[in-house]
C-alpha cells in the first residue's frame, strides 16, 4: 500500500497531469486565460492578473517547483491541440540571473514572489494602513519606525548574504551532481540569525554549514566572493531567498506589534494595538496588497491582454 501511495504522489507532480489539467480547464471554458503558477504564488499573482484581465475568467494550475512548470510548458507547446489557448507561466528567478521574461512566461525580477513583500514602500504602507501610523500627524514615531525596519533590514542583508551565496553555489553544483542537495524547506530564517527590531544576531559558521546540510559540496573562498558580488550586483537582499526574506517580515512584525503594545516599550513611543494577524502559511494572502507590483510584470499582463483581445 505504501509502495502504491508512493507512486501515486510522484505521479500527482508529472507534467502530464498538469497537461491534462490545462485540457479540461480549457475544454469547460475556451475563452478563460490558464496561469500556470509555482506553489501558492497565485496568492501573489491572482488579483494582479484580474485587475488586468477584466473580460476573462482565469482558471490556475498550480505547478509544484520550476522544474515541473518547465516541463509543462514544453509539453504545452508540443500538443498541437493546445495552440491558441492563452496560457501564461509564473516563475522565480531563484538563483538564476540569466531568467529573463519573454514570450508567455514572466519572471520575477528578484529571488522569488516573496521578494515583493519585502521592501520600503510595502512597509510604508503597512504602516499607515494596518497599524494607522499617520506620516504627518505622527510623522516623527513614523519616521523613526521606518528608518528602524530599512535600518535592521539592511544589516540582514549583510548577516545573510554569504549564507545565500553559499547556497546558490551549493544548487549549481547540484546541477551537475545528483549527490548534492540542500533540504531547505527544512530550515527558516532564524536557524541562522536572531531578529530584533534594530539588531540582527548571526548565529551560523559558514565552515560549519556542511553539518546541517550533510549532502552539500565544497566550495572556496574565491567561489564564494564571486557568488556574492553577484547577489550584491544583483538587488542584495532582494536576490535573497524569499522564503527567509519574507520569514523576516513575519517576525519584525510581531515584535513591532508587541512593542506597540507595550506601554514601558524602548523602542517605540506610541500606544497603539494593531489587530494584524500574520503568521508563515498566510502571509501570501494576508499582505498581498500591500506588496509591490514590479513594472516589468505590469508591462507583461498588459501586453498579453491585448494580445488576448485581439485573438
């Protein structure tokens, strides 16, 4: 039984159920729009999809990994019975800075959808609308609250950037041995660092990262420069992965939330009591909209809007 159970979940991943996903969500609906999204990044991509897409019914099909997404499209576009069909692509860029979007298939400009959570203008936002910090009436604890999370956020940048080049040298590798992986999802932010609201505490040895990834390559010093010039090249924190990115998000929240309930607080002045809720499995939805929307995945919605309308 387990042996059957095994199967039947490797076979729930093959690309050629996602393809016969797409058949029927095509067949019950010709005219919908089929996004092909990796995991639950529909929380991210859905209304930003739909306030541009007004006229067509979106119909998702959630691909688990880029690698799977991949090997769908290819298998779309060999299917003769599947030309025409609007069909769009969601991805991450992950490590790979050569992921550039064209065509249907859209990828983020920074590590991953969790990126977009991260950032100046989404906690501005959180700020005035979830916890209701006016910048002009309260505009002194405002500014100082906001210079306190880029302050902290940057000094995370700084803690966790050879971690992530580290980790982005460790997946080439991986692509070129089937003897190294890394088990990621097994790990979060705060293995490797403690998160305060104005300090960042690194708690990893980078010799030492081959004890908790046991099936990890060696690498030296000159690799791991290079990596990280690269990651600095390329956006710092926003190449970073998003997983522990947005994990940071989660945890600077609470502890500002506690702060701002708590009257003897050092760090902040006010007195108010958000009601913001947010934990690890519901961030996606639960800050969506106060996410960034990169003008690069406007242009990419827009255009293949006109494209739809004009079929």
């Amino acid at each position: 039984m387990s042996n059957r159970k095994e199967m039947m979940k490797g076979m729930a991943n093959l690309p050629v159920v996602g393809l016969i996903r797409l058949l029927k969500a095509h067949s019950s609906e010709p005219d919908a729009i089929i996004c092909v999204f990796e995991g639950e990044d529909a929380k991210y991509y859905g209304a930003r999809i739909d306030s541009v897409f007004k006229s067509k019914t979106r119909r998702n099909v959630p691909c688990k990994g880029k690698g799977n997404l991949f090997s769908l499209k290819k298998t779309v576009e060999s299917n003769a019975n599947l030309k025409g069909v609007n069909i769009l692509y969601f991805a991450d860029r992950d490590f790979d800075f050569s992921d550039i979007t064209q065509r249907n298939i859209y990828f983020t400009p920074c590590h991953s959808v969790e990126n977009f959570y991260v950032n100046d203008a989404t906690f501005r936002k959180i700020l005035s609308d979830e916890y209701g910090i006016c910048s002009v009436n309260s505009k002194k604890d405002y500014d100082e609250i906001l210079e306190m999370f880029n302050s902290t956020y940057k000094k995370l940048e700084n803690e966790i950037i050879c971690l992530n080049a580290w980790i982005m040298l460790q997946i080439k590798l991986g692509e070129k041995d089937d003897s190294i992986s890394l088990n990621l999802n097994s790990t979060k932010i705060t293995d490797f660092v403690d998160i305060e609201l104005d300090s960042i505490i690194p708690k990893y040895d980078l010799g030492k990262l081959g004890k908790m990834f046991p099936n990890s390559g060696e690498v030296n010093d000159a690799e791991l420069g290079t990596a990280t010039n690269a990651l600095r090249d390329n956006g710092g924190a926003s190449s970073c992965r998003g997983k522990y990115i947005i994990q940071f998000m989660r945890i600077f929240l609470d502890k500002l939330s506690y702060e701002l309930n708590n009257k003897q607080s050092n760090l902040v002045n006010l007195n108010v009591k958000p009601k913001l809720m947010v934990n690890d499995g519901n961030i996606l939805s639960a800050l969506s909209q106060y996410a960034t929307t990169p003008p690069c995945l406007s242009d990419f919605l827009i255009t293949h809007n006109e494209l739809a309308l004009a079929s």
